[in-house]
C-alpha cells in the first residue's frame, strides 16, 4: 500500500490499543512502526537493476522480523530517558504498526515474503490495490477523531471498517473469479492458471486473467451487489517462458538468471509488451484497461556488461477515473451480460 496508509494503519492500531497509557505518543510510536519496513527501498544497485524488486517487501516485511522491526521503530522514544519507563508500551506500539505493514501489503497483488526465512512464498492475497482512498480516509477520520476526544472509540471503529472492506474486497473477489469461470467455459477453454486482480481503489471491478493453452485471456469483470455481473473482452497475448526466449538470450546466463528473478518477481505473469516486443512486462499490471501495456519490465542485451535494463513506465500511468466510474456504474462500452444469462 502507499506510505500514507500504512503510516495511518499503525498510527490508529496504536491509538486504539495503547492510547490510554501513551496519550498522543501511541499513534506516533504506531506511524514509525508502520512505515519502517519500506525502508528496504534504500536496497539498489546500480549494476543490478533487480536488486531492488528482489529485496523490496522481503525480509523487512516478514512476519518473523516483527520484534526486531518493531524494536528498531521504538528506539528514538527508548533511547530517551524519560519514555524509559513506559518502555514496554512504547515497544508494543512500535509492534503493533511495524505488524500491520506486511499484512496490509499482502493484500495486494505485488507479493509480500511474510514467510521468510521458511518459506519463498511471496504471499499476495489480491484484495486491494497499492491505493485505496477509502480505507485510507476513514482511518485519518478515526485516528483524528480518537486524538481530539482522547477516546480509542473512533480508532477502533476505523479498524472494524478497515477489516470490513478488506473483507468485503475478497468476498468480491471471489465473485469475480466465479464470473471468469464461467466465461471461460463459454470459449471452450481449459483454465490452466487463473487469478483476478482488483481495479484502483474499489472492489467492484476486476481484471481477469487467465492461461489456457499457453495464451493469456485478459478481461474485465464487475461485479456489485446483488445486480447482474458484467465483462468486457480485454484481449490476448502468449505467455513467456524462458524456453521461448530467443537462442541468443537463452546462451546468455546472466539473462536467463535475471529472467528467473523477473519471472519469480512476477509470479509467473509474463508476457511481452504488444507496443514493444522487446520489453518483456508484468502481466499483472497494465497502462490500459482495454489491451495490455505493462506499467514495467525489462529488456535484455546479450552480451552487454550490464545485459538487462529496467524498463519503467509508471511516470505515465493515469488512474482514469471517468472510466472507471463509468465501469462501476455499468454504463462503459464494451461490457455485456455473462454467456448463458
């Protein structure tokens, strides 16, 4: 999620919880310890330009580096005096929002390694987006609320919201993949792979995807309320595998390591970009809601000292959101009724 909210989860989860005991020290304790594990930005090299999404939402995120995190986020209160003696309030402050941040993330569809060091799983529930204004306005209302009537009444409301549409996002969620199913078989398709990704800031409309026979189907799908589910034919493209790289990019080793890396990165999700054939790009992710345009990837060149590029577009990512309202209404082109209905 964006900085913002993850600063104003741990900041209410603390005000809730220790509040009473830290007076307005709680949710400033709780903002630190939400925001800190992102702090694996500073990760990057320049020879490596994977480096970065290879260790961004890894070990920091992880459930088992909580204590430490959290000990880390407490320190500027700790190493003071005067806050000695609450020590252990300020530490569970610190706990708590520094927890919050890797469950938040793994709402999303970018991969959090809450399992390290067991596991590689890179858990991504896909709920949410990286931006959520809803969620992201009633915790600011709870936590202002809880701070000027000194009550953890509101902070507590705002979390029981909170978990509300987090809930609410993943019961549609698998609505949605209900909706793909069934269009799916409509086209005679065996469904090899399948997952569905949420739209910007509400659980009403999805992107499909799903894999048959090595081709990637993406479309839209919306789903809201008790009403007719709708979707909208997104397109095709081939799935990438390292076997269908090129013979001079398969004799490379760096290429075909870095490839392995990006595809890991990607959770398998990976195809060429349709404007670009050179830029190999993350299928879960796209520019246009119509077609397939990756927000990022990467481009190899054998040979090269530094063979793979880092191919960045998220400068011209536009959130449309006259286009999205009128998805969620049900009033875009393109949508129409379920096969069958």
């Amino acid at each position: 999620m964006d900085p913002v909210t993850h600063a104003l989860l741990g900041a209410t989860a603390a005000q809730a919880a220790l509040g009473s005991r830290l007076g307005g020290r709680a949710w400033m304790v709780g903002a630190v310890g939400g925001l800190l594990p992102d702090a694996d930005i500073l990760i990057s090299s320049a020879a490596d330009p994977l480096l970065a999404i290879q260790y961004h939402r890894q070990f920091t995120h992880a459930l088992a580096f909580i204590p430490l995190g959290g000990l880390v986020a407490a320190l500027p209160w700790l190493a003071r005096r005067r806050y000695r003696a609450e020590g252990g309030a300020v530490y569970g402050a610190a706990i708590l929002g520094y927890g919050t941040h890797g469950l938040l993330d793994a709402c999303t569809n970018y991969g959090t390694h809450l399992l390290w060091p067991f596991s590689p799983l890179r858990s991504a529930w896909h709920w949410m987006t990286t931006v959520g204004p809803l969620l992201t306005l009633a915790l600011l209302i709870g936590l202002v609320l809880a701070l000027r009537r000194r009550s953890r009444g509101p902070a507590v409301a705002a979390l029981v919201f909170g978990l509300a549409y987090v809930g609410t996002a993943a019961l549609q969620r698998e609505r949605a993949l209900d909706v793909q199913a069934v269009v799916a078989a409509a086209r005679g398709h065996p469904v090899e792979r399948a997952e569905m990704f949420p739209s910007v800031g509400n659980p009403f409309v999805w992107r499909s995807a799903y894999a048959s026979a090595g081709v990637l189907h993406m479309d839209r799908v919306r789903v809201l309320g008790p009403g007719p589910a709708l979707w909208k034919d997104g397109g095709t493209m081939p799935l990438l595998a390292a076997a269908d790289l090129p013979a001079e990019l398969r004799a490379d080793a760096r290429v075909m390591r870095d490839f392995g890396r990006f595809s890991y990165f990607s959770a398998g999700w990976v195809a060429r970009a349709a404007d670009d054939p050179t830029v190999i790009g993350d299928a879960r992710y796209s520019l246009r809601t119509d077609r397939y345009e990756p927000i990022w990837g990467v481009r190899f060149h054998p040979g090269a000292e530094r063979p793979t590029e880092w191919v960045d577009r998220t400068v011209r990512n536009r959130i449309p959101l006259a286009e999205l309202g009128r998805e969620i209404a049900g009033t875009a082109p393109g949508y129409r009724a379920l096969p069958g209905s």
